[in-house]
C-alpha cells in the first residue's frame, strides 16, 4: 500500500524541473490583473499546444527513484498514435531489460482502452491538470521585455488532486511566436489527503519546447521530487521522464474524426 500511494505522489504531485527553471511569479512588484486581451492570448497559446500534444510520436524514458536517490523502476517506450491502438504504445526496455510477454500485454491495453470503440469500464480517473485549471481568472505573476508568467487559479469543484488552497500554478509564454514554455505547479503549504497522506513539499513542472517550427511547442520532460507521510511513515523520491526522437504524425484515431477536447492533453 505505502509502496503505490508513494508512486501515486511522484507521478501526480512532484515534479521540479532541474535543467529549464519553472516559471514563477517576481518578486520585484509586477504582479498585476491580466487584461482581456492577455487572457485570451494564454487561453489561445494553452489550447494550440494542447490541441497538438496527440500528434507527435517520441521515444519515453522514465526513472523514479526512491528518497535515497535508488532507482525503482526504469522504464523505455515508444509512443506513436500513428499506429493502430493495439500498437502504440511498445515498451523496448524495462529496468534494464527486455520485457516480459505480460508487461508487452499491459502497454498493448493501454493502447486498446483510448479506441473509441472498446468497451468502457465504468471507474473514476483523476482530472488531468489542464481541466482544473481556470484561465479566465488567470493574472499576471510578471512580465519582462521577452515572457510573460501568468498566474492561473485552480477550480474546486471535482479536484482532489489539486486542492486550489494548497497550489499554486504559472505558465510561462515567450512573447516572441507566442510559445508556451513551462507550466509550473508549487506547493504552498502541507495538507492531508484521504485522511491518512499527508503531502509535506513537492512543486510540479511540465517543460515544453519547438521541435519543428510549422508546429506548436510540445511536452519534452518532467524532472522532481516529493515527500509525504503515510501513517506517520514517511514516502518520497524523485521522477525524471524525458521524450527523444519526437515525429509529427496524424493519429489513428483521427479517421474516426475524433476530437481531443479541452485542455485535458496537458498533464504528467
């Protein structure tokens, strides 16, 4: 149990960028109201690249590490929604080597269940970032001669993940092309989750970039840590996910003229 609710935190609360600094408010008095006019350019400059994040195929490699800095799992993907969605998701190393017949059939379901026409399990999924987040109320954290860093309230309805009091999220846009470069989550203070977790520190940090000019910028890594508690039982570590080897293709799912919807591609 403590093992699960610790992998939970990492991959759901903890992320800190390490080579590209997540964008945060200054601390020089910039702070202001965003205008109309800046709401909707975050709101436009947010939805194209979330528009685009299913169209690339790319190579995944993922380490999480325990508290002590241990590697716990280490895990090579390739993704490529071109493909048919038994296909798409192709595991080519796991901790080091080659994977087993069953975790090859775990990726092959993965793909199977985002076929609009398999069969639904009824079960309750965590709301992805992007769907949480409440632009129109979104102000300006500060501005310079090149970025802007926007400061963007959190809902509540209908977010566990995220309680609105305890985070704090920024989104950096670079002025020149308009470019999303980074979504930053910060933790304000420690709160209690289900009762029995509480989550003592942990920032969140999606890092984003162009691979080909006639596209949007899209997801190129996520780096951090996290610390909680469980039953007094204290559970951590760090994540490290970075995509190589990015192609733009048309999704498979697109013959079915499928639409992606929202902000709902934007998460970790």
């Amino acid at each position: 149990m403590l093992r699960r609710l610790g992998y939970f935190l990492l991959l759901t609360i903890a992320v800190v960028f390490g080579r590209a600094e997540p964008a945060r408010p200054a601390a020089d008095g910039t702070a202001r109201a965003a205008t109309e006019e800046e709401i909707s350019l975050l709101n436009t400059v947010l939805q194209k690249t979330a528009d685009d994040l299913p169209r690339w195929a790319y190579t995944e490699h993922r380490v999480i590490r325990d508290e002590k800095g241990r590697v716990k799992s280490e895990q090579i993907v390739r993704v490529d929604p071109s493909l048919p969605f038994a296909q798409q998701w192709t595991p080519l190393k796991i901790d080091g080597r080659e994977p087993t017949e069953r975790e090859k059939t775990r990726f092959r379901r993965r793909g199977e269940e985002s076929d609009p026409e398999h069969p639904k399990v009824s079960k309750r999924t965590r709301p992805a970032l992007g769907e949480v987040i409440d632009v129109a109320r979104a102000s300006i954290g500060s501005v310079s001669a090149t970025h802007w860093v926007f400061s963007i309230p959190l809902r509540k309805f209908g977010n566990e993940r995220f309680p609105p009091e305890k985070f704090e999220v920024f989104a950096r846009v670079r002025k020149e092309g308009l470019v999303l470069e980074n979504i930053a989550v910060l933790l304000r203070d420690s709160f209690r989750s289900k009762l029995v977790v509480k989550v003592k520190s942990g920032d969140a940090s999606i890092d984003f970039a162009v691979v080909d000019p006639k596209y949007p910028p899209t997801m190129l890594a996520v780096e951090g840590d996290a610390s909680a508690s469980v039953f007094f039982v204290s559970v951590g570590g760090s994540v490290d996910l970075k995509r190589t080897e990015l192609r733009h293709v048309r999704p498979y799912a697109e013959r079915f003229e499928v639409q992606i919807g929202n902000l709902k591609t934007i998460d970790f």
